[in-house]
C-alpha cells in the first residue's frame, strides 16, 4: 500500500514536469522566431514557420525551420505572387496578384460535404523565387470538428492573414500601377519639352517648317 501511494506521488511530480519542459521547449522554439523591427508576425502552431511583415519598409519576412536551425529571407511586397488558405490540402480561397488572375472563396473540391472534422489548416504564399516558391504557415494541426472552438480560432486566425497578405498584394500592384503612370507622365512630359526646342530652332530659323514637322512627327511617334 505505501509503495502504491509512493508511486501516485511520484507520477503526480512527474507529469507537471513534463509538461513544464514540454512548455519551455516549445516557448524557445517559438524565440527562434521573433522579429524585433517587424511590426506583426504570426508563428505557425506547429512553430516551424512564420511569417513577419514590416509596412513601412514594405517588407516581409518568412522564416522556416530546418533540423532545429531557423533560415529567414526578407522579401519585397510586390515578390508575392498568390495566397491561399488549405483545409486539409484543398484551397479554400485565393488572391494573386494582377496577371496571373484573382480568385474568392469558392465551393472546396473534391471534399464531401457531410465532412466535419479538419486535421489541417495552413496559409500558403507563393513567392517569386524559383528556388523556393512556397512558403506555409500552419494554423492546426490536430483533427479537430468544425463545430469546435479550437477550429474557429484557427480558421478565423489564418483568413485574418490571408486579409492581411492580400493587402500586401494589392499594395503591390496599386505601387507598380503607379509606377509606370509616372513613366508616362515624365516621357509625355519631355516630349513636350522638345518639340518646344524645336519650335524655338524654327523661329531662330535654324529649322525650316518641313524639318520641324518631320521631327515633330518623330517625337510624337515615341508616345
């Protein structure tokens, strides 16, 4: 009887210390992590991804865990391609970014409808890098039913970045739209000023009515 009282003593002590190191090594896997200068991150809950984000730099940074060592890569806004949300490897939405098309959420494929339970759920970004185009966080990985509150916080949690990485891409293309307007605009611009250059040759006489028509002409052809 004392040696059966001894043992419930001793796997009592002992299962908090488990899970107090269980803790512990999770927290220092998710250190590895942290991004000081980015102003939001999200570490995935399998803590071997995240994703960080720096708006006034408009910069992101990814980070993913290889054999215990975290690599990271900052990248641009406008290297995104494409985001998606999986509920068990089948998209369930997407954004990408202008010329390769914009698609919603839509009708999940090749899923039966009576399904109820979710073992998976990640952010996919598809990155403009052909060594490593993908980059996944992922929200949960614990088959889980949908009615469940630990289902809802992963779902609400990664259709909140997906929000946030759409943003990023619309940025993007809103920043490069605006980009080649100014090109218009400087080129529409020093157009003008030449063909006053050359006005002003044709009133000092140096070009006659015909050359300054022909170089006129040339210069409007560039527009």
């Amino acid at each position: 009887m004392e040696f059966f009282i001894a043992a419930i003593a001793s796997i009592s002590i002992f299962i908090p210390i488990i899970f107090f190191t269980q803790k512990m090594d999770e927290n220092s896997k998710r250190l590895a992590f942290i991004a000081p200068n980015f102003e939001q991150q999200i570490i995935g809950c399998d803590c071997n991804s995240s994703i960080a984000i720096n708006d006034s730099r408009k910069e992101v940074l990814l980070a993913i865990r290889k054999n215990d060592t975290v690599s990271q890569r900052v990248l641009s806004y406008k290297d995104i391609s494409s985001v998606e949300i999986f509920e068990d490897g089948i998209s369930v939405t997407n954004t990408a970014a202008v010329g390769l098309g914009i698609g919603k959420i839509g009708v999940l494929s090749g899923r039966s409808e009576t399904s109820n339970k979710i073992s998976q759920i990640d952010l996919r970004l598809i990155i403009k890098d052909t060594s490593a185009p993908l980059h996944d966080v992922t929200f949960l990985n614990v088959k889980t039913e949908k009615t469940h509150n630990r289902y809802k916080k992963a779902m609400q949690s990664a259709r909140h970045w997906y929000g946030i990485i759409e943003v990023l891409i619309k940025q993007a293309d809103e920043d490069k739209e605006n980009a080649a307007n100014n090109v218009v605009q400087i080129s529409q611009s020093s157009i003008a000023d030449e063909i006053k250059k050359l006005a002003e040759l044709r009133d000092t006489g140096i070009l006659n009515d015909a050359e300054f028509q022909q170089q006129k002409e040339k210069l409007l052809d560039l527009k």
